[in-house]
C-alpha cells in the first residue's frame, strides 16, 4: 500500500544561474556551472513527499538516454518505487535559468508522447487501487487514462492535479481538473479571474497559489481562504519545485487529517524550506514533517 501515487511528469532540469532575469542582451554569458538534474513537475511531488515520510510511488515514461539516467539514478538514491515504461522521443527535459533572488524562467521541452497509452489499463488500475490519494502530472499520455485512474480509486482513496499557469480556458487541461477531488492552479494567468474560474470547478476542492503571495483556498462549504506564504528558514536559493513542494505538502497534511486549512499552512513552510535547498533531492530534515 502506498501513501500517495503520483502519475506523469519525470524530466531532467539543466538548471543554470544567470545574473538577472530578464537576461541582458548580449551574445554570450559566463555563468557558474551548468546542472543536469531529476526535475519536472511529477519528480517535484514524488521526492517532496518522499521528504516528508510518505510512502511514494510514481509511474511515467522515461527515455532509454542520458537524461534518462540521470533521473533513474535519482530515483534510486530514494525508496520510491517507480514503474517506467520506455519513451522513445526520450526524456522530458527543462533549461531553467535561475536569478540571485531564486526567481526562475523555465524552458519545457515535453517530448510529445505518440501512441497508444504505455501502460495496460489494468496495470493501471492495479497501481490507482494500492493508493490512498492519487496526483496526475498534465502529461499527453495521462490526460488518456483519466478515466481508468478515476475509475481505479480505492475507497476513500483521493485524486489530485496540478494545473500550473492554466488561463481558466485552455481546453487541454480541463478533463484533469474535471477527474479530480482537489486541484491545484496557479494564479499567474487567472488573476482576477481566479475565483470564477474556481468556483466553476465545484465541487472540487481548488487551491489557487501565488508564490509569495500566498494562496487561496476555494471550497462549496466556505467562502474562499487566504493563507498566507511562509517566510523560509535561510536564504531563498532556487524556487524551481516550491509548487510542487506545496502540493506534497497539502497532500501529506491532508491525508494525516488536517483540515485543508491547516494542511495549507503547513504546505506553505514545505515550500518556503523547498526554497532553500538546491534542487529537489532534498536532505534529510530540510522540510518540516509537522
């Protein structure tokens, strides 16, 4: 049985620090060295949750390719239990550029998935049913088997997306928010839209994050909650995986009881201490457990 399965989204980031965002205009730029590193937003979730004592499955492809190694032997310094099937247009991979206030600007090349879905549905299914909450990563070949994971849930049993910088229209991400309990979107492109765009969602559980300026819980019961961004314990070196920290975050308070309130309260430190840590191996005892 595992605590939280996580469905799409391995990647490698080629994370590279630059001395502001937007970059100067210049032909070249001498920067200190360039990383190659597990990344994406699935990973984020995955080794996050890991961090926080949380017992993590993740299923995704992954390219038979140096970028590909790189996330296997991630991976493996971990006890996730990751099920891989084989990518053939090969890993999906970021350039982040990264700022000296952390502030970053993400590059994303998907690496489209051709074909059939790459796994059986009643694999699939086997994995959903040994979970107790389930989050899907808005990747091509998981936005197919929606329908099988939501039909896979165990009793009881939860399931989560992540919406990033979703416009509140692009049709690509609804079937996601559509088959999930709580759902995460980021308000960069909502804006002032934020709260139609949540409160046409019910009854789902949506939670709009804003980085420092915190997020907004939006639920059928209450009217919508601010909770406010946590200050980080030391100095803010890379923001790239706070979001997916914070839903972790979420997921793991939620699922040991909090009330959503407080389980975003308490994923609002997880990010905050995400942010102070160079990529998402994170180390023992960086992200607070309670």
């Amino acid at each position: 049985m595992f605590d939280l399965l996580v469905i799409g989204g391995l990647g490698v980031d080629v994370r590279t620090r630059v001395p502001a965002l937007p970059l100067p205009a210049a032909d070249s730029l001498t920067v200190p060295p360039i990383d190659l590193r597990i990344g994406n937003t699935g990973a984020g979730v995955a080794l996050a949750a890991h961090a926080l004592g949380l017992r993590v499955a993740l299923v995704d492809v992954l390219g038979a390719d140096p970028a590909g190694d790189v996330v296997r032997a991630a991976l493996a310094r971990t006890s996730v239990h990751a099920v891989l099937a084989d990518a053939p247009a090969g890993t999906r991979r970021s350039v982040n550029l990264v700022d000296d206030g952390g502030r970053r600007m993400s590059l994303y090349d998907p690496r489209p998935w051709h074909g059939p879905p790459p796994f059986p549905p009643d694999a699939l299914t086997a994995l959903v049913r040994d979970a107790a909450h389930v989050h899907v990563s808005i990747m091509d070949w998981a936005r197919d088997v929606l329908p099988v994971v939501r039909a896979g849930l165990a009793a009881g049993a939860t399931l989560s997306t992540d919406l990033h910088d979703w416009d509140g229209d692009n049709p690509y991400h609804r079937p996601f928010a559509e088959a999930a309990d709580l759902v995460f979107v980021s308000g960069v492109r909502l804006a002032a839209r934020s709260g139609s765009v949540a409160a046409a969602l019910a009854p789902r559980t949506v939670v709009v994050t804003g980085g420092e300026a915190g997020a907004t819980l939006h639920t059928r019961e209450a009217p919508p909650v601010r909770v406010p961004a946590a200050t980080p314990p030391a100095a803010v070196v890379d923001t790239n995986g706070a979001g997916d920290a914070f839903a972790a975050g979420v997921i793991a308070a939620r699922l040991r009881g909090a009330t959503l309130t407080d389980a975003a309260g308490y994923a609002a430190r997880v990010a905050a201490a995400a942010c102070t840590h160079d990529g998402m191996e994170y180390p023992a005892g960086l992200l607070p457990r309670n």
